[in-house]
C-alpha cells in the first residue's frame, strides 16, 4: 500500500507510483487530500491500530470512494473488480455490473449512485 513517505496518501491505496502511470485522471491527475486528511485526523474519535482490520476497511473504503469518483476508466479502479461489482439498497435487484461507475462526463458523488430509484 502506498505511503505519505513515498509520495502516496496516509489512507488512500493506488493513487502514485508505477501501477498508476497510465491511469485516467477525471481531473488530469492524482486528488490531492492533504486538507480533508487534517480535518479528518482531527476530527476523529477513533485511531485504529496499524494493519488492524478496522485500519484496513477504513483505507479500503476512502480507496473506493477515491476510484469511484476519481479514476475515469473502469478498469484503473483496483479496490473492486470492476467487470463484477455491483450494488444495490433496501433489497432492489442490482443493476448489471460495472453501471454504478461514474461516466466521464458526470459528477454525481459516489454515494449519489447507490439508489435504484429516486428518493
């Protein structure tokens, strides 16, 4: 997993180095998340031991939702396999894979893509 000494994020997995060379960028390169890391370790009630499951899901998490919005190709997106992931809420039958994967051209926030209808 990348680091902040090297040049990675402190929570985000698969933003620098060699594996990222030719990903698609939505805004011509890599977020920077320097602010909303400090916020983030400011604000936080809970600091989860290193390599602790609960360290894992949290970096597994702000990795995908950096993917989602972030990385305009499907298959630059490393923290789920994009020809077989898919999702639904509240017991709907979930859309054919890969639809929940922003389109270049939208800027609906992950989260914004989850309901199969609307609320």
């Amino acid at each position: 997993m990348a680091s902040a000494e090297t040049g990675g994020d402190k929570y985000r997995s698969f933003m620098h180095g060699e594996g990222e060379k030719n990903t698609v960028w939505r805004h011509g390169a890599p977020p920077n998340y320097d602010i909303v890391n400090k916020l983030f370790e400011d604000e936080r009630t809970k600091e989860w031991l290193e390599e602790s499951l609960e360290e894992k899901v949290q970096r597994l998490l702000k990795t995908w939702e950096m993917e989602m919005i972030h990385k305009v190709r499907p298959d630059d997106q490393k923290s789920v396999h994009s020809q077989g992931f898919t999702a639904s809420t509240n017991g709907e039958t979930p859309p054919h894979s890969g639809t929940l994967l922003l389109h270049p051209s939208t800027d609906l926030a992950t989260y914004d893509r989850l309901p199969c209808r609307q609320i």
